[in-house]
C-alpha cells in the first residue's frame, strides 16, 4: 500500500519536515518554520512553492486560509513507509555487524543504541547481556598438582567459568571422583537463584572435610551473575531531552542527564525490568509508573532481549510522555526479534 515517491529530494526533505513538526508540536506548519529546519538554505517563498506542489500532489492539507499546513494521509503513508525503509537498512546494518563483530560485544550494543537513538529522536540504552536465570550444566573438578584443583563450571549457553582451588592436604582420585559426582547430581540443571543456603550446607556437610572446596565451586558459580554494580550500560542521545520543552527546563534536564552519566538508576531500572516475571515482551511505565524518580516527567518503553539461553539484556527508550508510542515499540520489536534470531542461528 505504498505511496508513488515521485519526489524530488527537496520535495522530500521539506515533506519530512512538515510532518516531523507536526508530530512534535500539533500545530499548522508554515515555511518560515520550515525554513529554518532544513539544511536546504531556501527562501521562504521558495519553500512556500514546493509546499504547493505538495499540496497539489495531496501530500499535505491547508486547512485554513494563511495558515500552515498539516499532513494529509498520503503525507503520513509516505512518512511511515520511508521510516520502514529506514529501520530495514538500519536492521540490515545491526545484522552486519553482529556477524562480523560478535566477539566486539561492546562496540555493538553502543551501535545499537546510537542507532536507536537517531531513529526515534529520544534517549536510549542498552545492558550488556548477563546470565541471570541461566542453568548449570556441568562442573568438573581435575588436579593441578597436589595442593591445588581447578574447577571447570560450564553453564547454559557454553558460559565456562575456571577456577583454581587450593587445598589444605592432596585429594585423592576417589575423594576427587565422589566430589564431582556430589556436585553434579546435586546442582546440574539448576539455576543460580535455585542455589539456596539449605542446599549449601546440605552439600558441604555431605562433603566433610572437603566442605572448603565446595564453598570455594559454588562462589565462582555466584560469580557468573553479574552483579547490579557490575552491570554495563550503553547510553545514547541523552542530549535528545532537550528537544522537548516539557523535560527541558534546567532541573529536569539536569537530573535525566545526571541519570544517564552516573547509571546507578538505569541499573535499577534494569533490576525492576529483569525482575517482572509476569511482565515478558515490551514494557511501558508513564510517568510516576517509572521506577527511577528523576524520570517521573518522561515514559520509558523498555524490553528484554536474548542472545542464547539464560543471556538476557535490557533494551530502553526514554522520552516524553507525548511520545510516539507505536514507533518505538515497533522498533523495539523489530530490533528483539532480529538480535534473539541472529544469536541463535549463531549457536
């Protein structure tokens, strides 16, 4: 159901224009507006030629005499398909670099919030995945020499942790044998969460003397979770705030930009999207529903991605309450359902 494009590229940054100023403030747009949104260094009459010829083509409405002019439905039509066509290639980008770039984890998720950031014009972020809820599959404990094991903990996923372990006095190869069968049979399949003190001191008195070697296998399972204080946290276009008057007077800019530079309070926003069991998919918190209270004038639409099994990250735009909810989350959802294939196909 697209629209014919036969526009010049003046034709359409001035469309673009009308409509995105629109869209941001809901009044009538004239070309003196106009004139000093674009790049184009046109004269007003000018412009206000090119906006008739848009009219005559019912891209744009005038609907008062001497007033400006608003989107018309083949306006909207052809801003939304020349989004599309912008999020595919942006898609495609995020795509190509994912596959060439996945052992650069970092320069990724910063490209992906940069990408986000220019395409809905809001400010974004994004976690580095962690292993939250990921299951134990395997653990090995094998001599290094005789004061000394190495444990091997692999979990879902083919997350693989070492440690060395010292110990007091030599095990034995028996002692070794019942050590491992110990910890697989009682931890393999579980989840970290799963772990619980019980079951902690169940397994080191079943291990006796040995309990300090279990103690020192279950802290570098614990070690696997990142931590909130350890969680890294990608952030673009804070700047974009101050696009809109509602978030831009001096204190409310200042305690978003402050939230965004230190990240304590979008690693708790993180805490509460990981958290919400029930809550799976895109979420939108409006105003006082934020949980970070310097954000209570703004809405955040967050989701959660995956990048293999128990690997999750958060993926979040934050911007007015007036925002352009459909286009967020579609893009959001596009952007979930192509890193979850990609990284899967990639197993």
């Amino acid at each position: 159901m697209k629209t014919e494009q036969n526009l010049s590229e003046r034709k359409k940054k001035i469309l673009y224009a009308i409509i995105k100023t629109y869209l941001d403030t809901g009044e009538p747009v004239g070309s003196r507006t106009i004139s000093k949104y674009t790049d184009l260094n046109l004269s007003s009459a000018t412009i206000r030629n090119e906006m008739a010829d848009l009219e005559d083509l019912g891209y744009i409405l005038q609907p008062h005499t001497s007033a400006g002019r608003v989107p018309s439905d083949k306006g909207y039509r052809w801003y939304v398909d020349s989004l599309m066509e912008e999020k595919e290639q942006q898609i495609v980008e995020i795509k190509d670099m994912m596959l060439e770039k996945a052992d650069k984890m970092d320069q990724l998720l910063k490209q992906v919030a940069r990408v986000l950031a220019a395409n809905t014009n809001y400010a974004t972020m994004i976690t580095a995945p962690s292993y939250n809820r990921n299951k134990l599959k395997f653990i090995q404990l094998s001599k290094v020499d005789e004061r000394q094991l190495v444990a091997v903990i692999v979990m879902e996923g083919n997350i693989i942790k070492n440690k060395i372990v010292n110990v007091e006095q030599e095990i034995d190869n028996e002692t070794l044998l019942k050590l491992n069968m110990l910890l697989n049979t009682s931890l393999n399949g579980m989840s970290v969460e799963e772990i619980n003190l019980g079951m902690i001191a169940r397994l080191k008195e079943q291990a006796g003397i040995h309990s300090g070697v279990i103690s020192d296998v279950l802290d570098t399972v614990g070690s696997v979770i990142q931590v909130e204080e350890d969680l890294e946290i990608y952030t673009s276009g804070a700047t974009n705030i101050f696009k809109y008057p509602e978030l831009s007077d001096k204190q409310s800019a200042k305690e978003i930009i402050n939230a965004f530079e230190e990240k304590q309070q979008l690693a708790e926003l993180v805490t509460k999207t990981m958290s919400d069991e029930d809550n799976k998919g895109i979420q939108v918190y409006i105003g006082s529903e934020t949980p970070v209270q310097t954000m209570k004038d703004c809405s955040v639409v967050t989701t959660t991605y995956e990048l293999g099994q128990g690997m999750q990250g958060t993926i979040g735009i934050i911007g007015p309450k007036r925002m352009d909810y459909e286009h967020v989350m579609n893009t959001l959802k596009t952007l979930m359902i192509e890193l979850d294939n990609i990284f899967h196909r990639k197993e």
